[in-house]
C-alpha cells in the first residue's frame, strides 16, 4: 500500500491534520493527501493564505504579541502560542488576553499535567501536548496503555480546570 493510499483509508476514518507545515507548497501537498487541518511553529502568512484558500482549518505559531495579531488577522483559525512554556506559561497566555481577548490562543511547549487546567484558566482556548503525552520510547515499546492512561489524565485535568472555571450557580 502506497502512502496515498494509507492517507486516502484513514481520510474515511479520522480527521487527518499535518503539523510543523513550514510553507504553502507543503501545505498544499498536505491536503492532496487529505490533511483538513494544518498547524505550523511559526507565523507565515503565505502558509495561512494557502490554507484559507481552500477553506481548510490553520493553527499557525506564534510567540511575540506582534506575530499572534498578524496571524489572527491574516485568518488563522486559532493561534498556536509557542514555545509558551519558555517564555511565562500561563502568566504569558494572561497577558496575551489582556489586550487580545478576541484571539483564540492554544499554547504549546511547556504543558503537561501540572500545567493544562492553568493555562485554561489564563485564557488559552485549549492546550496541545507533545512528548509529555506520547514519547517514541512508549511507541517504540509498545506501551499504548500507557499513552491512553496519560490522555485519561489530561482529561480529568482538563475538566476539573473547566469546572473550576465555571461560576458557582
């Protein structure tokens, strides 16, 4: 089975998305393969024009406040605050709000279990987690149980933040 095919089988299945897109050629490639969202670690607006274009889902990165508002206002769906964790973690997601309430923001790099519910509380819209969640050496040894649990984890982390979040009735 050819890579195409593999893409065209799990396409039926799957909301198939393609990440660290560094341009449009790539994105483009991306979603002749089937991908219908598409996040990037960094802000090039050509890679959101590709992408809006066809009327797919881009979640470009972004870190200064600068590069967050062009990527909103070139159309990113969502904006992917990266590395967030280096730079203040949820206190940088805080601030971000203050003068960008009207901007999705999801960080990345530097949330994991202790993280998650605050960076929901500083008005991140979501959170997205890499190695804390799934590593090669898990993969390569064939614990998925152990990926699931972890996922498990995040969701109870991730609804307790959202309960606490909520006004008391």
């Amino acid at each position: 089975m050819t890579k195409e095919q593999i893409l065209a089988a799990i396409r039926d299945i799957v909301v198939l998305g393609a990440g660290t897109v560094l341009d449009p050629e790539t994105a483009r490639v991306c979603m002749l393969a089937g991908a219908e969202f598409f996040v990037t670690p960094s802000l090039r607006v050509s890679t959101i024009e590709m992408v809006q274009r066809y009327s797919k889902v881009i979640c470009p990165g972004a870190l200064t406040p600068t590069e967050v508002l062009t990527a909103w206002e070139a159309g990113a769906d969502v904006v992917k605050v990266f590395p967030c964790g280096n730079v203040g973690g949820p206190k940088y997601i805080k601030a971000l709000r203050g003068p960008f309430p009207h901007i999705e923001m999801i960080p990345t790099g530097g949330v994991n279990l202790e993280t998650a519910g605050e960076f929901l509380k500083a008005g991140a819209c979501a959170v997205a987690v890499g190695g804390e969640l799934v590593d090669a050496k898990t993969i390569k040894d064939g614990h998925f149980d152990v990926i699931e649990e972890r996922a498990r984890q995040y969701l109870a982390a991730i609804a307790k933040a959202r309960a606490e979040m909520k006004p008391a009735a």
